[in-house]
C-alpha cells in the first residue's frame, strides 16, 4: 500500500466505517501513551531499559509533548475568540438571501428559512453547544455532517448528509459553486505556500548577509547603508512600496521585459518572483536587523576574544563560533518570517490577482462570510503554532543549555 | 528590595516540610504560626556568653521549589547574631551564605524552623504591619554597586527612597538635612545629591548604597559581598565605614564573603560555611589561632598573604569532603569552647579537643 | 622620554623574551584622544613570571593586549616598539599578521572563565580546533592530543569529558580547559588577565598550582594581570606596579614587598586589610584614579599622595635605578628630594603577617 493508495483510503466515502473505527483508536492510544506518561510516575517507566523506554523518558520527547500540549491550549483559545466575536455581528445579511423575501409566501416562511440556513451552517442556536460541534467539525478525522435542514421538515435534508474530513462549513448561498471552505482552502493553500516560501528564501538569502555583514563593518559604509534601508522601510508603510513594486513589475511586463511577470501561474516559478519579491523587501529588512543585532551582541562576547586570542583567523571566528551561535535565536525568527509571508500577504495576493489563502480571506472579509473568516482563523492559527513548535523545538536541540524541563 | 517576598513566602508555606530535630529547645512552632506578635525565651546557643541575642535562627531549613522538589540548600541552620557586632559569613560561591542573607531579609522564604528578631519570629507569615517594620530595621549592601542603584534616578532620590517609603521626615527640610547628613557620613559631598550613578566611580556607587541603607538608622545591615567588586585601594574606605557605622552608631552587620583576610579585619566573629552547614564558628581572632574543622584550615590556607616568602613556602591544605566518616556516629554543632563552635561527631570532637 | 631608558643589560645573563620601548596607546573616544598607556619600557625575561599590578584603568590590560594585538577597534599604537623574537609586534596591523603570533606563540587566559568558551560547543571541538590550525594535526591525532592536554590540565576522565558542553562545568573546570586550550600550541609566553578573580579561594590556589607547576613543565614567560597583591607574591618572580598608564615601579617581588619605593606601591600594601591593626581603621588612597580625558601633568599619582612635591605637580619624575633590577619613578629618590620614611606598615610587613600564618614554624627566618 503506498501513500497514494493510503490517502484514498482516508478520503474516499466507501470505507467510512472502517476509518472512523481506526481514526478514533488512534486518537485513544495517542491520548492513554500521554496520560500514562505525563501522569504515571516517572519511575515506573524508568525501572527497565530499553529503547521504547529511553525514547519516552528523553528529556526531548518530554518537551516536545509539554510544547505541544500547550500549543493546542493556543489553538484552542484563538479558536474560541474569533468564534465568539464573529458571532457577534448581524449575519442574516450574508446567509439569508433577501432576493426571497419577495419570492415567498409570508414572512415566517422566510424567517423558517433563514433560520434553518443559519442551523444548517451552525450558528443561531445555543453558541456553547455550536462552538463544540464546531470543534469536533475540525478534529481531523473521517466523519459524516449534515450540511443542509430542510426548512419545512426542520429535519436534516436527504441530500444534506455530507462526509469531511474536516468541516468548516459552505460559503455563503450566493457563492455556493466553489464547494465547501476546507477544501477551498486546501485548494488555495498550495498557491499561497509556493510564493511565500519563495518570499522566506529571498529573505534568509538576502538578509543574513546582509546582517553578517552589517555586524562585521560596523559603522562603517555598508552598516550605514543597511540602517538606512532598515529605517526606510520601517518608515514607509507597506501599502506604498507594494504599489510601487506593483507598478514596476506591470511596466515591465507591459514594456515585454518578462523578467518577473505579473501573471501568477502555479506552474512558472519565474511569475512567483514578483510577488514574493514585493513581500520579502521588507522581511528582509527585519532579519537584517535582527541577525545583526544578535551577531554584535556574539561578537562583543568573551569567548569571541578568547578565539580571536587563539589566534583563529577572522573569518573562522565569524562563521565557527559568531554566526553559528547567532543563528540559534534566529531560528525562532525563521517561523515569523515565513507565516508573515504566508498569511501577512492579503495585499499582495489582491494585488497579483493570486488564488491563494491571503486574498481568499480579503474576500471574505469583504461579503462578510463568517465561516471562510473562521476557517482562515482555524488554518492559521494551527499552522503558525505548528511552525512555533518546530522553531521552538529546533532551537532546544541546537542549543544545549535549554533545558528541557521548563 | 523586599518587594516580591510576601507573595513568594505565603505560597510555599503550604508546602512547608518542617523538620524537627532540635538540640536546642526552642518553642513549639505550631504555636508560632498562629500567634507571631509573641515574645518567645530564645535560649543563646552559647551558655557562655552574656552578650544579647539579636537575630537567632533555629533549625532553619532554606531551599527552592523546582518542579515541585525542595532543592534544599541550608538543610538546618542554628546561628546567634549578637547586637551591635560585626558576623562573618565565610564560604565559597554555592555554600548558601547568600541565601542565609535573603532568608534573614525575607526575600526567600524558609522552608522550615524559625528565625527570632529580638525574640520575635520574623521568618513564615507575618501580619502585614510587622513586616513593614523588619523592612525599617533589617538594611542591606549589595555586591555590586553599579547593578543596585538605579540609573535613572539621582542621588537624592536613591538615598532618600526609604524616607519616602515610611515617611520618616517632618518635611522637606527635615528630609534634605537627613540626605545630606548620610551622604557626608560616607565621605561624598552635598553637591554629589543632584548628580546620577553612573557619574562616580565603583566606589563611591557603593558609598551611596551605604548611605541609602545606613539613612534608615536600621538595627542590622545585611552586607552582601560588598567589597568583592571593589579595587583594593577602595575596598578599604568601604570597610573603615562598615566599622565606623558599627562604633559609632551599634550597628549590627551580617558581613557576607568570601574572602577570609576581609572578614578577619571586619568581623568580631567568624561563621565558616560549607555546603549549607557552618561548620565553625568562633571569634575572629580563635578562628585564626585555632582553626579545628578541616574546611577552615583548607580555607586559611588558601588566602594568599602578600608576603612573597611566607606565599611560596606555605603548605596549603586541601578539604575533600569525604575525610569524615558520618555513616554511624552523626555530626552535631558542639560549643566546644567557650563561643567555639565546630561541625563534628564524637569521635572527632575528641580530636579536636586535644588540639585545643 | 630619554628618563625611560633603562639599561637592558641589567640582569645581563638572561635572555629577553619580550621588550617594550617608550610604548604610547591611544584610545579615540567621542572625538576625544585618551592617551591611556604613556610611554611605557618593559623587558620581560624568558621564563619567568612577570606580574603587572594597578587599579582598574591603569592600564595593565591595555598594555598587555598590545602583544597580541586585541586592543578595541578605537585603540591604536601611537608610538613605541615591542620586540619580541626579533619582530616589532607595533607594527602588525591586520589581524591577518597576527595569525602566527596569536595563540601559537602568545597565548591569552581571561578573567571570566564563565563566558571564554563558546557556550555552543564541545569543550573537545574548541581544543581541536587549535591545534588543528596551528599544528596541522588531523582530527584524529587533535583529538587523542586534546584528551592529553585535559589530562595535563587535571581535569578527570578526560576521555569522556572532550564531549560535554561548557555550561556543564564549574568556574574552576573551565578555567582549566580555558589554560588547556592556552598551552594547546605550547606558547612562548602565557597572559593570565586576572585569571582568578572570578573564582573562589580554595579554586583560586588550585588553579594557580596548576598554572606554576606547567611553567616549570613548558617553559613558558608568564606575564600575571591582578590586582590582589597576595596572588602576585604566591606567583611572581617580578612585579611591575602600573598607575595612570604608566609602570611606576618595577622589580624583583622582593624589593616590591620588602624594599617598595613608590608613594603608591606603599599605600597598595598599606590598604590591605591582612595588615591592619584590630580595630585600626585601614589606610586608603584618597581620591579617584586620574581621568585621561586631560592631558596629566607632571605625576599622575600627585594629586592623591601624601608625600607629594612641589615638583611632582610640574614636571613627570623620570625612572631611578634604586638597584640592578629595582626601579621606580618618583622624585622622591632624587639626591636634591627630603628623606622619607615609608609607612610603618609597609616597613613592618613581613613580621607582621608572620605573626598570622597559622603554621609559621615551617616559613623560614623573614627578617630582611
């Protein structure tokens, strides 16, 4: 069985019961190994020695479930605030077409439904209830949903019942052809993750040099330049240089210098450049300054003059002992710089006319769609604590005075 | 600086492990704990001597909380402070001598026994009244002069922050007169009130500490390695007014150090502390002419004296802790001498006796 | 200045490792020049342990980072020359020059051994990339010799220890690594800057053991930074006494203990709580060490002597020769100077801390 085959598994609808029953045995075993490790005396586990043994008592491994743990808390709290506050707003505006209201026989006809509508979609009901439904809608695991009440029966639609994996609910009726949010984003997710990863390298490639170098001629000429440009962007809002890269890259295309065309195509890396290129002026500038800020902060350090005083050359100082000790805060800079790029790109995304996860939520925001905002939320923020987790984790293997007890 | 030790003390004394195992008879603690105001009979540890107890600690067990464990590091202090001298507290970095200072200032909390002031308990809970008023009594000089003042505020302000504090000043006029009464006492000069920390040198930075402690005319002063960031030339005008203000003023000092030749000019007597124990203690003077327990040799030993042929030729002793054997004969803290204190079992007591 | 001159030749059957002449450095500090050494000579003989003492700012740290050239960015040689193996070390500019002198042939100790390693790496890997550079060792024959030199150095089970992190060890262990790493190229000359300081005593007296009994093994010149005047009496064969960038007195350890000469070496001695009387207030040096944001006139130390003259306020006192290896630089040795008596103290040390040391019997007669 390969992957392919694998994943046909999980997503096709036949062998639905099979795939629950295996899903919710993972999810058991999972959660009996972390109570029985986490609660279970240390000791009990301790006594025999072996390799299952000595992987689940690694301080590494004890961390990383610690870390974990309380990254789901921060998913969990993310997810708990938008819900609530975007239920606060008037949402029969979006879901309930008032092109009906004409069309139906009375007014508690369309109030019947709307109401299911909003039933349909999970809200206007009691919200601890909708929240935990909402909940158990995206835990990651085969389920069947119903997505649509029949207004007259108030009962789930024959056709209602749907099968996800995951469930975020349908866009507003209006825009029903683009099929259910989760798989929208799915969809979308990839466009945005090209680009921005292209954004991520441009960055790290052009700003830790930068700041190496900025740290190694200290105020001399080209420190003085990258301050500049580190000022000039902090000084200028994003907007305008976005515009301005805008322009730039459309004179381009249109004066036939295919450079960095504007047309975004999935398939041509060449047409990711200009995006990711708008995006990572300023990123760079961060890392500049940050890489810097830490390579003086290791340069000034006794052991930097105790290598200078073994008579290590330079550059052996620099790259051995100065950079590499410089580069173990930055990892954590690593994640910022690539969601920022990831998700702090809903301008750029509009601009570029790009079908990505930045614009998807623009839009939404723009129809006020409740549930494509609260999908790009949950996304989000599972990602960003992901890439914190792995930064986080990255950084305690790199550096052995973390300790992983706290 | 005793800012953030009420709420530290209150939390972990619920977990508080109290050890009893007392060879000196103290009184029931439980009793302590509900009612603190008390006058308690604290018996001197030395039947010797007539001086009057200041601060006594009593099977003072001190240690952190990490991941819910007691890391215990003074497992059970017993010490006498005498009013109006000078105690040094020697030991190496680790050996808890700082901590014994905080616990005394109640910035770490004790994990079990009892610390009196005045035959009163001041360690555990203390009604909030109370505990202003050890704040007032009990001062301290920090090691490093240029970490503990403030940077941004100026001499005055430094100086006269506990006469704000606790309104101990009429009025303005009564407060500038005291500010630079205190500022002249260390030797600095009024004009010196408007300038900043960072304008003197390491010195004169811990001359202001001084003052700003010494302005609240406290009872006790806890000095915490106050010379050990000093150049030699300075650490002798910081020492002079450590004395001047215990001549001159009764002033009881906690001297913490490290360094013996330091302590001996300082103190009236000596606590030796190794590993949380102190294991001698005797005047100054006994503690050089007569040092019994092995640490204290192996530290005598190592301070250098500026003396080139004394320096070269000294045989110095090295302390392994292992010499003693405490697996079936335990070791007790004996007055073995009149206010001659020493960390031995029986078999070394009698040893020591022969030396003596 | 002719008056620092000093005839080389004095102890003519030893040979000179390094020779400072007439050294000036500069510092450029907010537009201002801080002339912070000033016109400093200095032989350093092969083998011995030279130890320079002063206050913090009187330059004993500058004046020994100009022999490997790790002077701070804004520092520079104004004038002078320091010889040392038939180079003038005041001439090499680029850290590129410094290659073959730095850790190969002068090998610098600092004072923090918490913050000399590099906190990233193995304490092996920071040995073997030493002498892989300077003895072209492969990994394998750096890292059996890394394991040799933490067993020369006493630090147990070496084998397993080329592994840890630095983080692991206590102050007294990375010293030990931070010297292992020192003697990794068997340097010519060893700079401990206050190598001690930081630590604690009984650690202090091990590390110094450790530090004489691998000069006598090596064979290495040892030029000792402190200000703790009882670590120089346990280490050094001479002492030069540094104030306001310049060496005022200079001389084998006994003539600085027993027979001192400056105003200034007097009141360091004098202010040394070991000597104090019970219940005697100590002796200290008034006022603060000299600013060099003005241009010092005459004796830098003047304004805070006691003993001062007229003359010393206008013009510098140029160096006296008192014997063939004592000299200092005070007017008060000058034939036309009134007669002064060193303080009681200072004359009476050696009885006075005899009378301390708890096993005197086994010091010989220290009447001098």
């Amino acid at each position: 069985m390969n992957f392919k085959d694998l994943s046909s598994f999980f997503m096709s609808e036949k062998n639905y019961q099979t795939q629950i029953i295996i899903s919710y045995v993972v999810i058991a075993l999972i959660a009996l190994a972390i109570i029985f490790i986490v609660l279970v005396n240390k000791n009990v586990i301790m006594k025999k020695n072996n390799a299952f043994r000595r992987f689940i008592t690694h301080p590494l491994f004890y961390y990383s479930l610690k870390r974990i743990g309380s990254a789901l808390i921060s998913v969990f709290l993310a997810l708990a605030i938008t819900f609530f506050l975007l239920r606060m707003q008037d949402l029969e505006a979006t879901y309930c077409d008032s092109g009906l209201k004409s069309k139906l026989p009375s007014i508690e006809a369309w109030n019947n439904y709307c109401a299911s509508v909003k039933r349909s979609l999970g809200f206007g009901g009691n919200p601890i209830v909708e929240f935990l439904q909402y909940l158990y809608n995206i835990i990651p695991i085969p389920k069947k949903i119903c997505t649509s009440i029949n207004p007259t029966t108030a009962q789930c639609a024959e056709e209602g019942w749907g099968f996800y994996l995951m469930y975020l609910g349908y866009p507003a009726a209006s825009d029903n052809s683009s099929g259910d949010i989760a798989s929208t984003i799915f969809a979308r997710l990839p466009n945005s993750f090209r680009w921005g990863a292209l954004a991520t390298i441009i960055q790290i490639v052009i700003g830790y040099p930068l700041g190496v170098l900025m740290a190694k001629y200290q105020d001399k000429f080209i420190d003085k330049l990258g301050k500049g440009y580190i000022i000039l962007v902090d000084a200028i809002p994003g907007l305008l240089y976005y515009y301005i890269f805008f322009t730039l890259f459309t004179q381009l295309t249109y004066n036939h210098i295919n450079l960095f065309p504007i047309n975004f195509d999935p398939n041509n890396v060449q047409t990711w450049l200009a995006p990711a290129i708008t995006s990572a002026f300023a990123g760079v500038a961060g890392i500049a300054y940050w890489v810097r800020r830490y390579m003086l902060n290791e340069i000034n350090s006794d052991y930097v003059k105790f290598a200078r005083a073994k008579g290590l050359s330079e550059n052996k100082i620099m790259f051995k002992h100065v950079l590499r000790n410089a580069i173990v805060p930055l990892s954590r800079s690593l994640s910022t710089a690539f969601i920022s790029c990831l998700f702090g790109s809903f301008f750029i995304e509009s601009m570029y006319s790009i079908e990505g996860f930045g614009s998807y939520l623009t839009v939404a925001v723009q129809k006020k769609e409740f549930m494509i905002v609260q999908g790009v939320v949950v996304f989000s923020a599972i990602i960003s604590v992901i890439s914190y987790l792995i930064a986080d984790i990255a950084m305690a293997i790199a550096d052995p005075r973390i300790s992983f007890s706290d | 600086m005793i800012k953030h030790d009420e709420v530290l003390n209150e939390n972990i004394d619920n977990k508080k492990t109290v050890e009893f195992n007392v060879n000196i008879p103290i009184d029931n603690l439980k009793k302590d704990n509900q009612k603190s105001s008390e006058e308690h009979d604290i018996i001197p540890m030395s039947k010797n001597s007539d001086k009057k107890v200041l601060v006594a600690f009593r099977d003072v067990k001190i240690g952190f909380y990490n991941h819910n464990q007691l890391a215990v590091i003074v497992p059970k202090l017993n010490l006498d402070i005498y009013e109006g001298e000078v105690l040094g507290l020697v030991g190496e970095s680790g050996s808890g001598k700082t901590t014994i200072g905080r616990a005394l200032l109640r910035i770490i909390p004790t994990q079990g026994g009892t610390i009196y002031y005045r035959n009163k308990r001041i360690s555990g809970k203390l009604p909030h009244g109370e505990k202003r008023e050890l704040k007032k009594k009990i001062q301290m000089i920090f090691q490093d002069p240029s970490a503990c003042l403030n940077d941004r505020s100026n001499v005055d302000y430094i100086i006269s922050e506990g006469l704000r504090a606790f309104h101990l000043y009429e009025n303005e006029q009564d407060r500038l007169h005291k500010v630079s009464n205190s500022i002249a006492e260390v030797g600095l000069r009024p004009e010196h009130l408007s300038r900043f920390p960072h304008e003197f040198s390491g010195g004169q930075r811990q001359r202001i500490g001084i003052a700003r402690s010494v302005i609240m005319n406290p009872e006790l002063i806890v000095a915490d390695e106050p010379i050990s960031a000093l150049d030699v030339s300075i650490r002798a005008q910081v020492l002079n007014l450590i004395r001047k203000f215990q001549q001159e003023k009764k002033m009881t000092f906690l001297f913490i150090a490290h360094d013996l030749s330091v302590v001996k000019y300082i103190s009236d007597r000596i606590a030796v502390i190794y590993h949380g124990k102190i294991v001698e203690l005797a005047s100054a003077k006994r503690l050089f002419e007569k040092p019994l327990h092995p640490y204290t040799k192996a530290l005598l030993t190592a301070v250098p004296i500026p003396d080139p042929r004394l320096e070269k030729n000294k045989k110095i002793e090295i302390y392994d802790g292992s010499c003693h054997d405490y697996s079936v004969d335990k070791p007790e803290f004996v007055e073995i001498e009149e206010n001659h204190f020493v960390l031995a079992n029986k078999k070394e007591l009698e040893e020591y006796r022969k030396l003596l | 200045m002719q008056e620092n001159d000093i005839n080389v030749k004095t102890e003519n059957e030893r040979e000179i490792e390094i020779s400072v002449k007439d050294l000036s450095v500069c510092f450029l500090s907010h537009g201002n020049k801080l002339h912070v050494i000033r016109n400093v000579s200095l032989d350093i003989y092969k083998g011995e342990t030279i130890a320079i003492v002063g206050e913090s700012g009187s330059g004993k740290s500058v004046f020994t980072k100009t022999f490997t050239g790790m002077l701070e960015s804004n520092g520079y040689i104004s004038s002078g020359t320091i010889m040392f193996q038939n180079e003038d070390l005041a001439k090499l500019k680029t850290s590129k020059d410094w290659l073959h002198i730095r850790g190969k042939k002068i090998a610098t100790i600092f004072q923090d051994p918490m913050t000399s390693l590099n906190p990233l790496l193995r304490i092996g890997s920071q040995i073997i990339e030493v002498l892989r550079l300077h003895r072209g060792m492969n990994k394998e024959e750096a890292e059996k010799e890394a394991i040799e030199l933490l067993r020369r150095v006493r630090i147990p089970e070496p084998e397993k220890r080329i592994h840890d992190f630095p983080f692991m060890y206590s102050g007294g262990m990375r010293q030990r690594v931070v010297i292992a790493i020192a003697l990794a190229c068997n340097p010519d000359v060893l700079i401990c800057d206050e190598p001690t300081t930081a630590l604690d005593v009984t650690v202090q007296t091990q590390i110094l053991e450790l530090i004489k009994d691998l000069q006598k093994e090596y064979n290495f010149t040892t030029i000792f930074i402190t200000h703790d005047l009882g670590v120089v009496a346990g280490i050094a064969d001479r002492v030069a006494v540094m104030y306001g960038g310049q060496i005022v007195e200079y001389g084998s350890v006994e003539d600085i203990f027993y027979r001192p000469a400056h105003p200034y070496t007097w009141a360091l001695l004098s202010s040394l709580p070991q000597l104090a009387d019970d219940g005697e207030a100590l002796s200290y040096i008034h006022g603060n060490p000299p600013s060099f944001n003005e241009e010092i006139v005459g004796d830098a130390f003047a304004p805070r002597n006691k003993y001062a003259l007229k003359i010393d306020y206008i013009q510098e006192p140029p160096m006296f020769k008192i014997s063939d290896s004592h000299y200092a630089k005070t007017w008060l040795l000058d034939k036309r100077a009134p007669k002064v008596e060193p303080p009681k103290i200072v004359q009476n040390l050696s009885k006075k801390l005899n009378s301390m040391v708890i096993d005197n019997k086994k010091v010989g007669d220290n009447s001098d």
